[in-house]
C-alpha cells in the first residue's frame, strides 16, 4: 500500500507523540508500505520553524531530506497538476497546505494519514 503523511502524522511519528493512533502507528512502520512525504510538509514545517511556531522542528528542517530517506520514506514533489488540483479544490478550506496535500492525494490515488476529518469531505481516503 502507499500512503501520504500529513504533516502532524509525520512529526508526531518523529517524535513518538501519542496522539499517533496505533492504527496510524501501524501503517507507517509497515515496510511492506511505501510511506509518502509532501513538498508541502517541509514547506509549512519551515515556515512555522521560521515564525517560532514549531522551535523544536529546527534539527528536521536543517536535515529534512536525510531524515526522510533514513525513515525510508519518499518524498512526494509538488507538481502542476497538483499545483491546479489544489487551487480549484471546492470548499472554503483555507490552509494552503492541507489543500496540497488533499489534491497531491487525489491525483496520485493514494490515501492520506491524517486526524483532519474534513478531508473526508473531499473524497480521499483517509487513514487513522
């Protein structure tokens, strides 16, 4: 199976946050699986490392990559379609991020992980 991370499910992996489900816990540690990143995580990560939001993510955000592919996880680029898709995604949703991912998860049909129940409105599958 191949799934994408939200971005709170990817810190909260990290960090070994218990408001990771064990579900959640389960697909992402499934080598079997093929566990997705986002552009988008490592942008919104940044910005918030940035506006002192998110202090503790600094080591991640100066060896995102590395720690990525030592997860064994991949990361997922930010295209055009997904880029469109985003943009003309229904709904008042606001987070630009969250948009990403929503469309970066319809385009590539593969589920999300993620608390946010209003992804379901959109028609991805969400798993938690």
């Amino acid at each position: 199976m191949q799934a994408l991370l939200d971005t709170h499910a990817l810190l909260w992996w990290l960090c070994d946050d218990p408001g990771l489900t064990k579900a959640a816990r389960k697909i992402i540690a499934e080598t079997k699986n093929v566990v997705f990143v986002s552009a988008a995580s490592a942008w919104e990560i940044a910005i918030k490392v940035r506006l002192g939001k998110l202090p503790s993510a600094a080591d991640f955000v100066a060896d995102f990559t590395g720690i990525i592919e030592r997860e064994g996880f991949k990361i997922l680029a930010i295209s055009g379609e997904h880029a469109i898709r985003a943009g003309l995604l229904p709904g008042a949703h606001k987070d630009p991020f969250d948009r990403m991912l929503l469309a970066q998860a319809q385009a590539e049909n593969m589920p999300i992980v993620s608390k946010e129940r209003l992804f379901d409105r959109y028609g991805v599958r969400r798993l938690w």
